[in-house]
C-alpha cells in the first residue's frame, strides 16, 4: 500500500502544511487547521482510490446523449415501518446512502434495529447491523425488550473502518448500518474519532464502498449541541438522502424529516410514539396534535398544513398579554420569528389592529415546526383571539397565507386540506378565495376570502 501522506490544512483559505499550529501562518485564522489526507497527483489518483478502497478496474466514463440514457427503475426495500419508507420516498432505494441525524437518545439506534431486525425477518434482504457505540450484549438487550431478539440480523461490534469494509467484503450484506459515523475511525488519519476530518474521510470510505459494491449504506450522525460542526452536516453533501430524527426527549413523540432525497418528496414527515416496546408508528397524526378538551378557549387555533405529501392538522396558540416592557416581546416556538414580526406588522397596516404594547407568544403544539406559509392566517387569527380574549370556535378551521398588501393568498392542495378538515369534524372553513372548492364539500362551510379584513369580519361573526 503506498504510503499515505498528512497534511493539515486551513479551512477558512485552504492553504496547507505539514505541521498543525495553532493559527494558520497564511490567513492568520485561529484554530482552522484540519488533518487531512494529501490528496495524490492527478495521474496517481484513480489507481490510489482503487488501492484504498480495493476495488481495481475502474471503468473510463464516456460520453452519451440524454436521450440514449436508459434508465434504471430504482429497486426498492420495504423496512417493515410503513412511516419511514414513506420519509424514504418508498421504501429503501438500492445502493442508496441515507444519512440520518439527530440528538443523542432520541431514537435512532432503535429505529434503526427495529427497521434492520424487520427486514431480516420478512425478507430475502440480509442486513449488517454495525455498532460503534454498543457492546453486541447491549444490542442484545435493546433486542429483547423490543421481542426481536430471536430475528437473524447479523450483528458486529467494531469501530475500525478498514476493518468493517473487509468484514463488509466478506459478508457481501445488501443493506449496511453504521452507528455511529462519529465512534468508527480510520487509520488513514491520526486525529480522533468524532473530529470532522475522520467523519469525513471514513464516511467517504464507507460511500466508495457502498456505490462500487451496491450495498445500501445507512450512516447515524449524532447532531452536536453546539451547533453540528462534527455532526452530520459534514456529511450531507455526500449522499443522497438525509432524515432528522427530531422530537423533544421528553415527550412520547418523534419526527422523522426527509431533509434531502435524491429518491422522493422532502419535507416528507413520518410520526412514531416511543413506548416501553420501543417505537409504534402512528398513521393519523392529527389525531394526536389535536388532543383538545371539549371547551373553545381563546388563543387557541387549527389549522392544516401540508407536509410532503400529507395533510396534517396541527393546533396553534397564542397568548397575548399587556408588556411591562418598552420592548415588548415576540416569542415563538415552532414558527419563524421573523415571520411572526412580519404578520402582526401586517395585522396592523391592514387589519388596523395594534400588538405595539403587547407581547405576543406563539407556540406550535406537539413540537411541530411549522415550516410553510398556510399557516399565516392561523397565527393571525389565534393572536386576534387571546388579544380579544374570544375563543374560535372549536369546529372551525383556518388556512393561507397572508402577504404584505394584507391579500390572502392560495396555497397548495387546499382542497384536500379542506377534505382532510372535514374528516376530522370540522365544520366551518376561512380560506383563500382562490382555494375555495368549486363544488360544495359535504360537512363543511367554505368562507372564502380575498383580504385580511374579510377574515376579520368572518371571526367576528364567529364569536
Ligand atoms: P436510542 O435509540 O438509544 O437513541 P440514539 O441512538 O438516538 O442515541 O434511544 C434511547 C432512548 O429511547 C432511551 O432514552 C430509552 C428510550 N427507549 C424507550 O423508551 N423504549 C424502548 O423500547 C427503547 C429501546 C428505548
Ligand atoms: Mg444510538
């Protein structure tokens, strides 16, 4: 094998020694030297990829007309959890690398064992479950309370990419698990597991491997509380889907986001419960976002907003309360907070109704992020209600988005939001105009509105 060479390298102007300092002799940045691997001459290249990784026979690309391209239909592996091959856009592609991210204990490694375990059992798919961060006896013990230890998943507790590549070589497994990205290291590198330059350069090993062999390769990044500078975001650029494992650890709850897919939809949402069984899928989130009493309370909104490709309805609060302060406060969680300046400047222009001594809360319930503009006339309206202490009533439902001229514009798919509303018993709708359902919807009725001020007044008659 020939010999490999270390350089450090600034990240903030790329320029190069072969010592580590401190401080970068050409830019004068503090702390901006990465180990790197020095990357070989041009003509060297290929072949020293090839010894690497030991693949030989690399293949000259040649050039081809669009039209002749023949494409492939992508194979794809159901995981055995309807809701996470829905985030995939179907179901696991092939030779594929999916990258999914999130807080320590959220639920990846369990997620991903339930997944592996599933598919181990039901078909002909053979996975590789590699764990850096647990013993095969800790493994064991998550397997059992989960009643999956009796599947024939293979398992392998290791953290030495080189050697996992040869394990992989051997066992030639179709799909691939790494848990964590941040505990393997390579021997490439001298710099400890966790830094970016060894996430980096043995995540590269690991997709080289993945797309000369077709093995589907699946990476856990933890995200890391200062910011993911280790983290997965390193990462994203190199494969083809990343998901967000997101959700708050102390409630039951977890989100899992298609952040990036080369293969389906992003934004693409699937909810799971974690339970004493691990996780349970829960097909009809509304269901649970929605878990109000039986009073209409004021400040208190639902509205239907879009994620991927399901409607989903979600309850939006807003406490409005006299300021002590000069300054008064704008606080959200769950909306943009300059969104949330924006329409209430926009409630005051031309809704003529002033906030500029209140402070305004907002908080998504369920710790949904909102993450479109339909939900703009939901905020608008839940504000109106706590400022006016006059609850909406509870079988009504808002949706659309509010521009700066104070018009309310459509959003996508309004119909089957508005369908997706009667389902859950809703009774009464403001939406856009140009939303309005040409046919009258059996349950429901439609107020269509141009402006903000008709929304206003279709509120006031409300109370
Ligand atoms: P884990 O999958 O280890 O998180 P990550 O890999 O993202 O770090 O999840 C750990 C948490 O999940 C832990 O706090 C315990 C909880 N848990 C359950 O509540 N039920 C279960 O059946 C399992 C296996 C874990
Ligand atoms: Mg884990």
């Amino acid at each position: 094998m020939a010999k490999v060479k270390r350089v450090y390298s600034c990240k903030e102007c790329g320029a190069q020694t072969p010592q580590w300092a401190g401080r970068c002799s050409d830019c004068g940045a503090w702390n901006s030297l990465q180990e790197e691997i020095q990357t070989p001459q041009p003509a060297s290249n290929q072949a020293s990829i090839s010894r690497h990784s030991g693949y030989a026979g690399e293949q000259k690309s040649e050039v081809q007309t669009l039209s002749q391209v023949t494409s492939e239909q992508a194979v794809r592996w159901t995981t055995g959890l309807p809701e996470l091959d829905r985030v995939l856009g179907g179901g696991l592609v092939t030779g594929s690398v999916v990258l999914i991210g999130g807080d320590p204990g959220i639920g990846k490694s369990t997620l991903l064992l339930q997944a592996m375990a599933m598919m181990a059992k039901t078909s002909k798919v053979n996975p590789l479950y590699i764990s850096g961060e647990e013993s095969l006896q800790q493994i064991r013990l998550r397997a059992e309370r989960l009643q999956l230890e009796q599947t024939p998943l293979d398992l392998l507790a290791e953290t030495h990419a080189e050697q996992i590549i040869a394990t992989a070589h051997g066992r030639k497994p179709q799909v691939m698990v790494i848990d964590s990205i941040q505990t393997v290291f390579t021997e490439l590198l001298q710099s400890a597991p966790g830094t970016v330059a060894q996430v980096r350069e043995s995540a590269a090993q690991f997709v080289r491997f993945a797309k000369s062999s077709g093995t589907t390769l699946i990476l856990v990044g933890h995200v890391t509380k200062q910011g993911a500078l280790a983290g997965p975001r390193v990462l994203e650029h190199m494969v083809d889907t990343v998901l967000y494992f997101e959700g708050d650890t102390s409630t039951r709850f977890r989100i899992l986001r298609a952040v990036k897919n080369r293969f389906g939809a992003v934004n693409e949402l699937g909810v799971f419960g974690m339970t004493e069984l691990g996780l349970k899928e829960v097909s009809n989130p509304s269901a649970i976002f929605l878990s109000r009493g039986e009073e209409s309370l004021a400040g208190s909104v639902v509205t239907v907003i879009r994620e991927g490709s399901r409607p989903m309805l979600v309850e939006v609060q807003a406490l409005v309360d006299e300021s002590p302060l000069g300054n008064p406060r704008r606080v959200s969680v769950g909306l943009e907070q300059n969104r949330l300046a924006m329409l209430l400047a926009i409630l005051h222009r031309h809704g003529g109704i002033t906030c500029s001594d209140q402070d305004v809360f907002i908080n998504v319930v369920g710790g949904v992020k909102l993450s479109e503009t339909g939900a703009d006339l939901a905020v608008l309206a839940a504000v109106l209600s706590s400022l006016r202490n006059k609850p909406i009533p509870r079988d009504w439902i808002l949706f659309g988005e509010v521009g700066l001229t104070g018009e309310i514009r459509p959003v996508q798919a309004g119909e089957e939001r508005i369908h997706d509303a009667v389902k859950h018993g809703f009774t009464h709708a403001i939406v856009p105009a140009a939303n309005a359902p040409r046919k009258a919807i059996k349950g429901i009725s439609i107020i269509a509105v141009q402006h903000l001020s008709e929304a206003i007044d279709a509120l006031k008659q409300a109370e």
